[in-house]
C-alpha cells in the first residue's frame, strides 16, 4: 500500500476520504470494471495523499460489499482488504476489469449509468 501512497491518482489508482456520499465511489467503481480494474483506497485524501484512516473498518468493509451489490449491474464481485497503517486501518477496493461489460449504476440504466475511466477521471 506505501507504494500506492507515492502514486498520484490516475487510470488505476483513487483515493477517497470516506465515503459519505457514495455516489462517486460507485462511479469509480464502474469505470474500473469497464475498462482496465484498479483500487480505490479509502481512508485516503484525494489531493495530498495524506492517511486519515477509517473508523470502523470491517464496518465499512460490509458497507461497501452491500453497496456494490445493490447498486451496480451487473452484479460485480470486487475484492475488499482492510490494512492496517499507522495507528489506523484503509480500506482497500479491488476491481478487475470484469469480461461482463458494461456494467452500470442499476437506478440509471444502462443508458445512463455506464461510466468508464480516461486518465484519472
């Protein structure tokens, strides 16, 4: 994860502080399944790479599996780690790129809620 750290963000690579309103994550999510995978750290701030950490980690963990399995489709399986840094703990959101493309945010459709990834966006 250090190595993550280093990195700014990019095709593969997003941090998110937290995850209050999951609508980005969710968009990110997508995108990465669609085109090339990536991870999105959360616990992370997004400009200065700083570690805030998460308060409940395995909380959030279930958090994010419940929200990706109600609100993507089709259904996308994403692999979730929670690591340990510092005195705290990230949540770390694995994607692969997914051979049932595309996938989409379920309360947009298809038409509207398929998202893919150019450069850091």
């Amino acid at each position: 994860m250090v190595e993550s750290l280093r990195q700014p963000e990019g095709k593969t690579l997003e941090f998110k502080r937290h995850l209050s309103s999951p609508d980005g994550f969710l968009r990110t999510v997508v995108a990465f399944a669609n085109t090339s995978g990536g991870v999105v750290l959360l616990g992370v701030e997004d400009r200065t790479r700083h570690v805030r950490g998460v308060a409940d980690p395995f909380g959030l963990e279930e958090r994010i599996a419940n929200l990706v399995s109600d609100s993507i489709a089709p259904r996308l399986l994403p692999d979730l780690e929670v690591l340990p840094f510092r005195k705290t703990h990230v949540v770390a959101v694995q994607i692969h790129p997914s051979p049932s493309r595309p996938h989409y945010l379920a309360r947009a459709g298809v038409e509207n809620g398929t998202c893919v990834r150019a450069g850091s966006t």
